[in-house]
C-alpha cells in the first residue's frame, strides 16, 4: 500500500512533463474528459503556485477540499488511524491557506514600499527628459519587487496594445487586486491624465509623498498591536496543548467522546 502512495505521488510529481510531451501522441479528449483533465490540471498549478510563494490569487473552496482528500488519503493508506488522516489533510489545507494569506500580505508590503519610489523616478525622468507621462511611467528600470515589477508589465502590455494611458491604468488597477495603495495610485492618476505635465509631476510628488506617510503611520500602528498580537496567539495555542496533554494522559481520544466530556468542551 506505502508503494502504491509513492507511485500517485511521484505521478502527480511528473504530470506536467507528461502532460506536455503526450499532447502530440494522444487524440483530443472527449468534452467530459477534457474538462475534468483542465479543472485537475489547473487545481494543481494553483496549489503549486501557492507552495512556490508566486501566487496571490486564493484558490478556490474546491482546491483546498481536494488537497484535504488527497492528504487524508495518502495518511490513511499509509496505515494511521482514521481521524489522524482527517486532521493531516485539514492542516494541509490550512497550510495551503496560510500560505497563500502570507504571500498576499507579502505582495501588498511589497506595492505598498515600491510605489512612493516609482513615483518619484517617473517624475525625474518627465523632468529630464520633457516626456509625457504615458512614455515613462511603465519604464520598469530599477524595479526589485518581483510582484511590482509583474503589476507594471500588465499595464505596459496593455498600453501596447490599446495605446490609451487610461485603459492601461485601470489594468493596473484590476491586475491589483483591489490592493488599496495601487488602488488610490490609479484613481489619482486618472484624475490628473487631462492635466499639464506640471501639474501631473505635482500631482506624483503629492501622490508619493501620502503614500509614504501612510506607510509610516501603518508601521507605527503595528508596532503597537504587536504585543496584542502575541497575547491572541498565545491565547489559541494553550487550549490546544492542553487538549494535547489531556490525550497524552487518558491514552486515547475515546474519553474526550462521552456526551459528558464533550458538553464540558462547550461550557468551557
């Protein structure tokens, strides 16, 4: 049985060399067929993403239930108990949600510092330059963020294409996922697109200069919270070692399954 696990996983392992080298070899699909291998295909490549750390976008309700199956089932084949596998394929999920929630919180940091700088250097070089800001502003030169510089790309395609600044922008924006920071970015830019370039140099050092002050603040008030913050992790983590210890002690969850203990639980 361990063998026939190892064999699924090392499957799912090599299933994007395999599917791209038999695209040629084998006929379409049916339709049925065809979708089931997409959705399957495209579960994967989210929760990989999300474990790689390049991803922001959630994945859906459906992603996390299967990686809960799929990791109950694993455990469970492997021969532990039946609720030890429930509890290994919940965590997995929450540890594919915890990890999608921290690369979200890393990117919206990341747009959050890259802005006020980007800003400015679009201004320097209106100033140098004597270019419109529809020449400038998606010169991603001396970008490090790697999710900035992946948001600046979406509107610099986008303004290849359409060649309309606005449109452009407002993919900036739709491409942020309402990140609050680009949002506030986008809806001031286009409020100064049908002004003179003095006034929209103006109008970035201003936009620059909130942004960087927000962040100040933002950074002020969660060094605060901090201890708060603590303080409610600490208040989750004793309950659960308690109960831990209180299994360690009886030998097994079968006391803890009484109608006494569980109305106890919930009293507590």
């Amino acid at each position: 049985m361990r063998q026939f696990v190892l064999i699924a996983i090392g499957a799912i392992l090599i299933l994007p060399t395999l599917r791209t080298s038999s695209r040629l070899l084998r006929k379409p699909p049916r339709p049925i067929r065809r979708a089931v291998a997409e959705q399957t295909w495209r579960m994967i490549r989210n929760v990989y993403a999300v474990i790689a750390g390049t991803s922001h976008t959630q994945p859906d309700l459906r992603t996390f239930v299967s990686v809960a199956l799929f990791s109950s089932s694993c455990i469970w084949l492997i021969g532990l108990v039946w609720y030890l596998a429930v509890v290994f394929g919940l965590v997995s999920a929450l540890g594919i949600y915890l990890r999608c929630s921290r690369t979200r919180k890393r990117r919206k940091a990341e747009l959050a510092e890259s802005w006020p700088g980007y800003l400015e250097q679009t201004r320097a070089k209106m100033l140098s330059s004597s270019r419109s800001l529809s020449y400038v502003i998606f010169e991603n030169s001396g970008i490090t963020s790697v999710f900035f510089g992946d948001l600046i790309q979406h509107g610099r395609r986008e303004f290849e294409t359409s060649g309309n600044l606005q449109k452009a922008v407002q993919t900036l924006w739709r491409s942020a996922d309402n990140e609050e920071v680009t949002s506030f970015v986008c809806a001031a830019l286009c409020d100064t697109l049908g002004s003179t370039s003095s006034q929209i140099e103006n109008q970035l050092s201003i936009i620059s200069g909130t942004i960087r002050s927000r962040n100040a603040l933002k950074e002020e008030t969660n060094s605060r919270l901090a201890g708060v913050r603590t303080a409610r992790l600490f208040i989750l983590i004793i309950p659960v070692g308690m109960a831990l210890a209180g299994v360690s002690f009886a030998g097994s969850i079968r006391p803890f399954l009484t109608s006494a203990s569980i109305l106890q639980m919930m009293v507590a």
